[in-house]
C-alpha cells in the first residue's frame, strides 16, 4: 500500500462512518417520528396532545401532571403506576418485578416503562392533579452527621403547599458533571407542615448517587431548586393505636415532620409512640437533644436509639446490636399489650427486617405503614 493510500484509508472510513451516522439518524427520525398522539386521562378528565416517541412518566411532567417516581425514572422503584385502559402491547420484563398479579390483569403500568407510540387512556388517582413543580431558594444547608445534609428551603411568597407529614418532594438538581439534563430524587420532607414558609429535607450522601452527589458537593446556599410536590401517602393514620416508629439515616426526616406535627396540634399528649433509630456509631446518630427533650416534655413519648458498632471510648451508654433486635427486646419485654400501628423509613432492607420482627409481635401487616425508596 502506498503512503497515499495510507493517508487517506482513516479519511474515507470516517467519510464513511459520517455517512452510516447520518443514515442511521434519517432512519430512526422516520422509522420513530409517531407524530403527536393523544393522553386522555380519566375518562376525558384532562385531555392531552403531545408529541410522540417519549416515556409517559415525563411526556405527563412536561404537561405539569407528576406521577410519583422515587428513582427519577430509571424503572427501579416501581412507584411510577397508572391505570392503562388502551391496548400499549404486552407488560415489559422490566414492569413486571414491581406489579402483583391483580395490577397486571387490571393492566396497571410503570409510566417510565411505556414509549407513547400512538393515543393512549389512562387512570390516576384524582390526587395527582394537586402535585405542582415550585422554584424554591435554598435559605440554609447544615451538615447534621458526616454524611447527611439538613436542606432548608424557601418557597414562593403566597405559595399554599398542603401536605401531610409524612409525604415527601421530587428534589431536582441541574445538569452538572455526572448529568446531562435535570434529575430528580425523592425524599421526605423533614420540616413541620405548619411552616408555610420553608421546606426542609435531610440527604444523605451515597457514594455514586446522581442527586445526592450533587447536594453534598455542589449545592449552594441562594440557590434556586425545583421541587414536585406533595407526593406519597405515607402519614399517621388517626386510630389512637399505639407508634411503633422504626427509621435509621436519613429515615430520620418524617418522623421530625410527625414528631413536630404531633407537638403543633396536642396529639403526642393522647398517644403513645416508641420511636426507634438505628445508627453504626455516634457519629451516625443526630438530633439527640432534640428527641430528648420531648421524651422529658411528653410521658407519652419513647425515644430508644441503638448502635450497631458502638465505638470504645465514644461515651455511648444507649442500646446497642441491630436496631431489629433491640425492636423485639422492647415489643417482648417493655411496650404494653393493646392496638399498635408499625411507621417505618430506611433502606429496603431494614424495612422488610423490621416488617419481619412485628408480625412476630404479633402486630398485623395491613397496620404497619412505610414508603420504600429505592
């Protein structure tokens, strides 16, 4: 081969590849150009035209309708569902995981999981037309362990945002290193509902996470943050039964908005709560003084935080072991006989751990109530 040739063989294979692109480019505007279809939701409710070609979770965001989605989209939470009453093809193997069998033959679908490729009807609770994206300012960040962030937010003047403690908000954070366009996360609201200036969320840092990453390296004080909320059913459910609350990190955050909640309206006076936290050491542990003082204020509250790998020298004279031990030593030996509820927050599995401990307690499982992140 000559020198010639040498030279221009990488020039006329990227001439080629520059062709094969642009090729490939053409075919796939055609081939997945759907035009625009319509979203009738709830039977002629709300009606929607939109481009085709796009997920339904975020074609509906786009049109200011949220559909719950803790992992922002990724398919791996399972939260995302609507009630599909159109033929969108066979449930994916990426829905099924995360759908019962009554769902799938009532044809409930992740909205993250189905491409609108032509009309389609839909079912959602009525609710979700009451879920709204705010620009917030963030007024304060405070690190409360080594890894989790107390993010207080500012919302809109004359902003009404009603909600429940216990719900949480999509936290959205920009296009930075990792991303290439907004992302959002769920996490519950820490704050008390009656503040209705401020929102409040505790993050904790987990190493890789897209969001996290971003509030604990980049997120500064005056800055503006999208935030879809409320979402999430997740609340205290007005029976008089006795709390059985279990969280361990971030799961902190709403039992602070409860907690808080309760002292607002009088109703720790009137009911009994145990309120369990498990943490590795004492560097994991937060809002000591605070959690004491109302187990000093209030007969009624119970607060038993419990180490995992208590640390010798740390000075920690609490409970120690997993937080699921502790839980069965205090449901076998200390809390009183009667009518109790179960409030969990954690990680997935600390939560099936402590579902397992309760119904060995006897206690029953329509009564324990949680929100599972993924």
């Amino acid at each position: 081969m000559t020198m010639e040739a040498l030279l221009l063989a990488p020039v006329s294979l990227g001439f080629i590849s520059a062709i094969l692109g642009a090729l490939i480019s053409v075919t796939d505007s055609v081939v997945n150009n759907y035009g625009e279809v319509d979203i009738n939701i709830n039977n002629g409710k709300k009606s929607l035209k939109v481009k085709g070609g796009s997920p339904l979770l975020g074609t509906l965001a786009e049109k200011d309708i949220f559909i719950p989605s803790a992992c922002g989209g990724r398919g791996s939470c399972g939260a995302c569902k609507v009630q599909v009453l159109s033929d969108v093809g066979p449930h994916l193997p990426t829905e099924i995981p995360y759908l019962t069998k009554e769902e799938q033959a009532q044809n409930v679908r992740l909205s993250c999981q189905i491409k609108l490729k032509a009309g389609i009807e839909i079912q959602i609770p009525e609710a979700l037309f009451n879920i709204r994206k705010l620009k917030t300012k963030v007024k304060k960040i405070t690190s409360v362990t080594h890894d989790i962030r107390e993010v207080l937010l500012e919302v809109p003047e004359g902003t009404d945002l009603p909600y429940v403690p216990g719900q949480y908000g999509q936290f959205e954070v920009p296009p930075y290193d990792k991303i290439k366009e907004p992302t959002q996360r769920a996490y519950s609201f820490s704050s008390n509902p009656n503040d209705k200036k401020h929102l409040e969320f505790l993050i904790r840092l987990v190493p890789g996470g897209i969001v996290t990453s971003y509030v604990h390296q980049h997120l500064k004080e005056g800055q503006t943050i999208n935030v879809v909320a409320p979402v999430g059913e997740f609340h205290v459910h007005d029976t008089g039964a006795q709390m059985i609350c279990v969280a361990g990190g971030s799961g902190m955050a709403p039992f602070k908005s409860i907690f808080a909640n309760m002292v607002d309206s009088g109703e720790i006076d009137k009911r009994e709560v145990w309120y369990f936290f498990g943490a590795r050491t004492t560097k994991d542990i937060f809002y000591l003084d605070w959690l004491s003082e109302l187990e000093k204020k209030y007969p009624t509250f119970h607060f038993i935080a419990a180490l995992s790998e208590p640390q010798e020298g740390d000075g920690w004279t609490g409970e120690t072991g997993l937080i699921t031990d502790v839980l069965h030593k205090y449901l076998t030996t200390v809390i009183s006989e009667g009518n109790k509820e179960g409030y969990l927050c954690g990680s997935p599995g600390m939560l099936d751990a402590c579902m397992a401990v309760m119904r060995k307690n006897n206690m029953q499982e329509d009564k324990i109530y949680f929100d599972k992140f993924a």
